[in-house]
C-alpha cells in the first residue's frame, strides 16, 4: 500500500531519532507537559464566558406536586415582584412545560426573562452582580 510506504518512511526517521537521543526526548516531553500545566489550570466547570447580553433567565422551582392554579399565581407574583426593581424593563414567566420531549421543566419549575434597560438607566454603581443580588432579595416568596 503506498501510503503505509510514506508513513513507514516518515516514521521510522522520527523513531531513529527519539531512541538515539532519550534524554533530549523526555526533556521535550517535560517541557510538553509543563506547558499544559498553566491553561489547564485554568479550566473550570463551564468553558464558556460570563455573557452580559442584557437579560437574565431566572429559573426558580417551586416544592413538587404544586397545582397548575398555584403555579400561576407564584409565577404572577414573582414577577411583580421582580418588576419592582427599577433597572428591570420586561419580565416573561412561564410555569410548567411544552408536551414535547425537548422540554423536560416539570410544572414546579419556573422560565423567567427579565430584560433589562440600558445600563444608561441604572441607578449609579449598579452592576449586574448587585442586580443579581437584589433581585434573589426582592424574589423569597414563601
């Protein structure tokens, strides 16, 4: 076969070469491995950015076995409880799911999305951590 051929000939040159010289091929192998060191230190659970698109979803859920009428009624509080907060343009509940398999919220689980205004608008200082953190404060429902 003549790719076997090209890559035998690739290969037996390189394989020559890491078994004349072991300690410059393990040094190269250290060095390999030191370098790896530093970004995967630096992986974490999610390989994703934090993303300020000027929305939050917000995805609380209530205790199982709720009513579909219960369910309503939190939804509609906790989102007039969210709009209180000035930096908050629009907020979007839905409780409960779609009969599709692609969506498997049980009825205890909340979508909420709440849009911002322009950070223009914000009160001075405000970040979205601490917009973060007054909304988990203005949102304990009982």
């Amino acid at each position: 076969n003549p790719l076997n051929r090209w890559l035998i000939r690739i290969y037996e040159p390189a394989l020559d070469a890491v078994l004349h010289r072991p300690k410059i091929t393990l040094l190269v192998a250290l060095l390999v491995f030191v370098s790896a060191l530093w970004p995967i230190s630096r992986l974490g659970g999610e390989f994703l950015p934090p993303l300020d698109e000027g929305d939050l979803l917000y995805m609380p859920s209530a205790l199982p076995g709720l009513s579909a009428q219960k369910a309503a009624q939190l939804l509609q509080q906790t989102d007039r409880l969210i709009k209180t907060v000035p930096e908050v343009e629009h907020v979007f509940g839905k409780a409960g799911r779609a009969e599709t398999a692609t969506d498997p919220a049980p009825l205890e689980m909340f979508e909420t999305t709440i849009q911002f205004k322009p950070h223009e608008q914000w009160r001075p200082g405000m970040t979205q951590e601490k917009l973060v953190e007054e909304l988990d404060q203005a949102v304990r429902v009982p």
